[in-house]
C-alpha cells in the first residue's frame, strides 16, 4: 500500500535501525557502506513496530543461507524517503537494497537499480503485482504488499442516515441520494485529505472504473490516454461536484491524508472513504476503532453505461536491488529473504497487509477484508500508478485548485495533457 507515490523535497537526516531495534535519530550510514560481508537496506517499514516480526523473520531466512553477512536497516522518514534516495543515486553509492513503491516512483529511477529477472525466477508464480516493478519487460523489484484502493463505508453512519447498509449505492445516483441523507444526518459523506494532493489519486484510481469504458481503462494502463475524453473529463467534474455539494469533510485541502482523514472517517464522521488495502488506511487499521462487522466494502458506483466496477490494485511496495552494488547476487538473495512466504506471512498478521504471497490465506480476517481478497481475481491496475510521478506532482495541484474554484476541469484537462505527454 500502499501505497503513496509523493513526498516533500526537504532533506533531512534519517533514521538509522540495526535489525529490528528501536529507532534512533542519526545520520544515515555512509553511502557504498554495503561489502561482501554487510548490506545495507534503506527503507521506511522496518522502523515500524507492525514490522518488526516481518523483519525478524526476513533476516532469520537470509542469515540460513548467509550467515556471516550483517543486514542493516535504515528506516528514512516516510514523506522525505525519495528526495534523500534522490540524492544518493545522484553520487551513485548509496544503499544495496531499497525500498519502493509500485508505479512511477520505482519506473523513474530504473537506471539506479539491477534488473533482478534472473535471480527472482523462482518466485514469479508465488509473487502477485510484478508489473507495477517492471518496466520495458524487465523486473526491477519484488512485491511484498498488494495495494489497491477499496471503498470503504461505515455501516452503523449508514444506519442513522436512515439507509441500508447491506445496500450500498451501485449506481452514482443512488450515491449522490445516500450523500444528501448522510448529509442531513449530520456527517459527511466522504473523509478527504488532500493537502498532500493525494486525494485525487485515491478518487481517480477508487471510482474510475465506474466512469471508464474496459476499453477506455485499459487503454489508460497501456499508455493510451486521451485527456479529451468526456469519460475522463466526468471523473475530474465529479470530484469537483462532491466538494461543491458539502460532501467532503469542511477543509479537505488543508486535512492530511495521512493521517487525519482516516481519523474522520473511522471516528464515525464520515460514511465513506476511498482507503487501501495494505500497510495504512485499511480494513485492520479501522477495525481498531470500529467494529470489524460494520465496516463495508463497495465496488464503484457505475456512472457510464458499459463500465464495469473492478478493484484498482498492483504491486504496493517492493525491494529492488542498486546497480552499485558490490554482490548482486547476495543482495538479491536479501530480497527473496524479504519477500519469502515466511516473512510475508508475518507482515499481513501483524500489520494487515494483504501480501504479494499468494499462498498465504488473507480471507478469515473479517468481512471487509474478505471481500476485498474476493475482488482480487477480477482487479485491474490502479489508474493513477500508470502516471509519472512528475504527472501525479501537477494531477495533485490541480486537483487542490478544483476544490478551491481557482481552476476551471477544462483548463485542468488541458494541463494534464500536457504534462502526460511531456513524460
């Protein structure tokens, strides 16, 4: 999930962690650090108390096959991770094995890391979401997580507003009559933070295939967008529309993503939540304030006549391996450490991940979580990782202009184009 593509451009030190202890502030370890007999790792999961069996587990599994070689994680601060990572592939001598997310921020920096195909050749079938790590026919990293973004609702809101729960809207109608009576109940009907400018990834990639022809969508996946588009158009005048009409939560552009739009809507403030299903802002996540039985998932609401809803999911976060670094080999034998059934299968115990690992069974951890495993085989890759980061970056200003009413969906269609097309 996660994840999960932008991040602040400061610059600032990290976190350092040897194996799984507590994190202290210190600078980084010092860039090329990683010899034949350690490695390093830089990531922003292993600092994480939800992580640490996922960790312990990893470096059990690599040190049975090499055990005189020492692994030290280093946990970045999550909204600085790609600008200090930019600066270390700059000097070419930074990490042995980093940390990911699927889509453009692993995609625009290929040319630091290994295409690891060779060394992964074992796991292409167990894994799930490789293409989100690949580019060119090339595999640049390997899953650990599945994300995706499921439409969660909050039954018990449902049930004061006066509506079945066991009903959710399937048209964008019947949402838009369930909006007004949340509405006059007294909630919002959508939690939204959008003041990093992720909001919008979230509501394209949650709602799109409700909006898009299957030609339409897949057409977007393979590169072939057209930004003149009606259909495409609809999504960026809906999610104008939501806000105009007070269903959002007052100040989306100024309430955080992470994590203070989840905090509404699992405080029983809002119905409903474009979420995701791994690492933050899931079903696990929610079920520690909310009961585990009042927590729905929806497909999308079908806005065009032919489209046909389908869970927006790919690869979440994946480790890749540094072209620098000394022994491929043994930093790809870490990666398949990180990515074994093992290790995964703690990470989705412990902190809710729906893993890459296929074979692990994800299915008796509640309703919401079940029925988002169940939507799994019919899924499609996420709208918004198709994107360069570079697009995201003006997708998330443009959708904050939207909301505020300082830029027109015609004039915002305009520049997305553009910026598509530059990248």
């Amino acid at each position: 999930m996660k994840q999960r593509t932008l991040w602040s451009a400061v610059l600032v030190a990290g976190l350092t962690v040897s194996g799984c202890g507590s994190a202290t502030r210190t600078a980084p370890s010092p860039a090329g650090s990683g010899t034949s007999s350690k490695l390093v790792v830089w990531d922003w999961k292993s600092g994480d108390a939800t992580a640490a069996s996922y960790i312990e587990k990893a470096k059990a599994d690599f040190a049975k096959k090499h055990p005189d070689v020492t692994v030290e994680f280093v946990a970045q601060p999550f909204d600085q991770y790609y600008t200090l990572l930019g600066t270390a592939i700059q000097s070419s001598t930074g990490p042995d094995v980093m940390l990911f997310n699927g889509g453009g921020q692993l995609r625009d920096r290929v040319d630091a890391l290994l295409p690891i195909d060779e060394y992964v050749a074992e796991d292409r079938q167990r894994l799930a979401g490789w293409d989100a790590f690949s580019k060119d026919g090339k595999v640049y990293a390997a899953p650990v997580t599945l994300q995706g973004h499921p439409i969660y609702y909050n039954k018990e809101v449902y049930e004061k507003a006066g509506l079945d729960p066991a009903k959710p809207p399937a048209t964008w109608d019947e949402l838009m009559t369930d909006c007004a009576a949340v509405k006059k109940a007294g909630k919002s009907c959508f939690a939204l933070g959008n003041k990093e400018g992720f909001g919008i990834q979230f509501f394209l990639s949650g709602l799109g295939s409700g909006v898009l022809t299957p030609q339409e969508y897949d057409d977007w996946i393979a590169g072939k967008r057209d930004w003149t588009s009606p259909h495409v158009k609809q999504i960026f005048t809906l999610w104008k529309d939501v806000n105009d009409k007070g269903y959002n939560n007052p100040g989306a552009n100024s309430t955080a993503m992470f994590n203070d739009s989840w905090a509404i809507f699992q405080s029983g403030k809002a119905a409903n939540v474009i979420g995701l299903m791994s690492d933050i802002g899931h079903w696990k996540d929610f079920g520690e304030f909310l009961p585990p039985d009042k927590i729905g998932v929806m497909p999308a609401p079908v806005v065009t006549d032919g489209a046909t809803p389908s869970l927006a999911y790919d690869g979440g976060i994946g480790y890749g391996v540094a072209k620098w670094t000394k022994d491929p080999k043994l930093a790809a034998d870490l990666v398949r450490s990180l990515t074994s059934t093992e290790a995964l299968t703690a990470f989705y115990a412990k902190a809710g991940a729906i893993a890459s690992d296929t074979t692990i069974d994800a299915s008796q951890s509640g309703p919401a979580a079940g029925a988002i495993v169940s939507a799994i085989k019919g899924g499609k890759p996420a709208l918004h990782v198709a994107l360069s980061s570079k697009t995201l970056d003006l997708m998330g200003r443009v959708s904050q202009k939207l909301l505020s009413g300082s830029l027109t969906v015609d004039k915002a269609m305009d520049q997305m184009a553009a910026a598509d097309k530059a990248s």
